[in-house]
C-alpha cells in the first residue's frame, strides 16, 4: 500500500485517546478521508452529530452515525466534520466475539434506534469526562449495547488461547513461530494452520499488530516515534511509521496531536 499523508485529513477539535494494549477509545471531531487501510480489530464508530461515511476499495461510500468493520476489512473513513467515538475491540476477547455475531459483511450501519443509549452515555463523557461513569464501564456499556442476544458460546481452541494469553502478559514480543508452536505443543506447520483459521489471519501478521498496539502504548510514554518503535521491537521509526499507514490509515505523529491516556483494558482475557 502507498503511503498517503494525512494532510487532508485535520482535528476541528483535540483529540482525547485513551488507549490499552490492544485497543484504544477515541473522542474528536475531524475533518477529512483516512485513505484505506486494514486492521485486526474490530471498529466501532459512533457520531455524536452528523452522519459519518465509509466504504470498502472500488465501492460506494455509506453513510451512518453507527459503523461497524469486521477485522482485517480494507476501508477508507470520512469524518465528515462530525464529533464522535471511535472504538478499536480486540476481536479475540470475549466482548469481541460476541459483537462479531452483529457482523455479517464487512461493513455493518447500525440502525439510529440502536444506538441512542451509546450516543447519550459518550455525548455526557465528551462533555463532561470527569463526572459521568469511569471510562473502561462506558466503552463496555457500548460494546454491549451493539452486541446482540446473549454472549456466544463460541471458544477459540485453548492451545490458542494459551499462546495470545502469553503473548499479551509479555514484555517482549519477539515471539517466533516456532516458539508459539512450542507453547502450543504442536508443530510449526500444524499450529500454524489452526492459528491462521483460529485468529483469522497469519501468526507473524497477528504479531505485527500486536506491535502497533504496543507502539501506540509507547508514544504516549516516550513522546517521540523513533523511541515507540524501539520500545515495541520495530526496525526503526520508518517501519512503524509504514505499518502505522497501512494498518490505521494515518502517520503515528496523529498521537501526539492530543491527549493521551493510558487505561487498563476493558475487555475480559481472550475466550
């Protein structure tokens, strides 16, 4: 994918990230396309005001105050000047796969009536962010409120489980495919398979966004780009910066354009 800069794409207002290992919340109001790109998790937005706009590559935009991609889905994003949420779901937790079951194409519009609960409680927390309810309940109460019927039964195989366990408590993420096959007590070939239909996409491609994640953790504590992507095992801060293009859409200095603020994650430990 070529780089794009993000120059058409501007904040109306500060962005406030708020942001775990896996994940993050996002409150703004911008202005502008994020060009396509894809990521592992699931994404929730949530306008506030004006309906947002979306679609998949050679296709037509769709407009809705609430949009739903499944993970790993190539989209482009329009702004379109609202105030909203956007909300990236780990989709290996258990809130992730129950709100995947919503998730029958690539692109969900959640009908206006569904969302009136999310708009009222994330309109309150733009507002006023320091006196509605703390800020890991309010992205749960969200999810849920997408997330149709009761929790799913569905479990990824727990040799899977045990290796994305691993993986998420680690410090390190240099993590070989060889060493996750021997956690998993198969081999590489054979784990590498179940991992891919598991997770839905290939080992190293999982680890990378992994790294993403973990790199968005370190911009908010190193401040600079080059010093993320050392702290999340990147190259350098060119590598980080491409993935950062490819998987969000935006160069990783978009960070560094508001506050941040580092949470624990909301969502319980992969199913």
């Amino acid at each position: 994918m070529n780089q794009q800069t993000d120059a058409s794409y501007r904040w109306l207002s500060v962005p406030r990230w708020y942001l775990w290992d896996g994940g993050f919340l996002l409150i703004g109001r911008a202005k502008g396309v994020v060009p396509a790109h894809s990521h592992h998790a699931i994404q929730i937005v949530i306008s506030l005001d004006e309906p947002c706009a979306i679609r998949r590559p050679q296709e037509d935009w769709r407009h809705g105050r609430g949009l739903v991609v499944r993970p790993d889905a190539v989209h482009s994003f329009d702004c379109n000047g609202a105030l909203g949420a956007m909300l990236f779901v780990d989709p290996e937790s258990r809130e992730g796969v129950w709100l995947q079951t919503l998730l029958t194409q690539d692109i969900t519009i959640v009908p206006d009536a569904r969302l009136t609960a999310s708009v009222s409680k994330l309109r309150t927390f733009a507002e006023h962010p320091f006196a509605s309810m703390k800020v890991g309940a309010l992205i749960r109460h969200c999810v849920h409120d997408l997330s149709p019927g009761p929790p799913p039964m569905r479990r990824l195989d727990p040799r899977v489980t045990k290796v994305l366990n691993r993986i998420q408590a680690s410090d390190d993420l240099r993590v070989s495919l060889d060493t996750a096959a021997e956690m998993a007590f198969l081999s590489p070939s054979r784990f590498a398979h179940l991992f891919k239909e598991q997770v839905g996409l290939p080992f190293s491609r999982y680890m990378l966004w992994r790294k993403l994640t973990r790199a968005m953790l370190a911009v908010g504590s190193e401040r600079t780009i080059a010093d993320a992507a050392q702290a999340a095992d990147f190259a350098d801060a060119a590598h980080l910066t491409r993935t950062f293009y490819q998987m969000v859409g935006m160069a990783p200095s978009v960070l560094m354009r508001g506050s941040l603020a580092e949470i624990a994650s909301p969502f319980s430990v992969s199913v």
